[in-house]
C-alpha cells in the first residue's frame, strides 16, 4: 500500500527537543506517544479521527477545526502543501501513463 493511501485514526503533533513543532500520525496513540517521549519529545497532543483517513485527509481535518496554536498550525500548512504537492505528482504520472499506454496500443 502506497504512503499516501494508508489511512491513520490519529493525528497530532509533538515539539522535538530542538523546538519544532511536527506533525505526528499514528494508528496507536499509546505506543507512538511513548516512543516521542523517549526521542525527547514533549507537548504530545492527538485527536481521534471520526474514521480512518489519508494523511491529507486527517490535516485538512485537524486544519477545519480550528484552536491550533501558531507553532502547530504553520506546521499543519507546511505538511498540506507537502502532501497536495505529492498528490498533484501522483495524479500527473498516472495520467502521463495512461496516455503514453493508449499511444502504444494506437500504434499497434
């Protein structure tokens, strides 16, 4: 399963020991709070997600609801134009294949 197609039930960020604020996804909370907290990390926050979502999705998501902290949300819209980004590549190359296959099969 690709990246991008995975889906999370958690999303959240944590303030590394070096003070940036990261994005965080997780599909359990418990055990990948406790790993953050032993890289150092502090300010762990989730939210549950209303169902399973694509990192996007849960950003959007997270994004709608708004109360994020400065810190948090500049970190939200890096990680949106990230993933936008990704998924406009994503879309072109399959639409570049598509294409150059019907050119193949045309030429056949």
């Amino acid at each position: 399963m690709l990246t991008q197609d995975k889906k999370f039930l958690y999303i959240g960020h944590s303030t590394m020991p070096d003070g940036t604020v990261k994005v965080r996804f997780a599909n359990d909370m418990v055990n990948r709070s406790k790993t953050l907290q032993k890289r150092g990390n502090d300010n762990i926050d989730y939210v549950n997600l209303p169902n399973p979502m694509t990192k996007l999705e849960a950003l959007l998501y997270l994004k709608s609801r708004g109360n994020l902290g400065a810190d948090v949300s500049f970190a939200v819209d890096l990680k949106i134009a990230e993933k936008t980004r990704q998924a406009k590549k994503k879309a072109m190359t399959v639409t570049a294949t598509s294409i150059k296959n019907k050119n193949t099969e045309e030429a056949i």
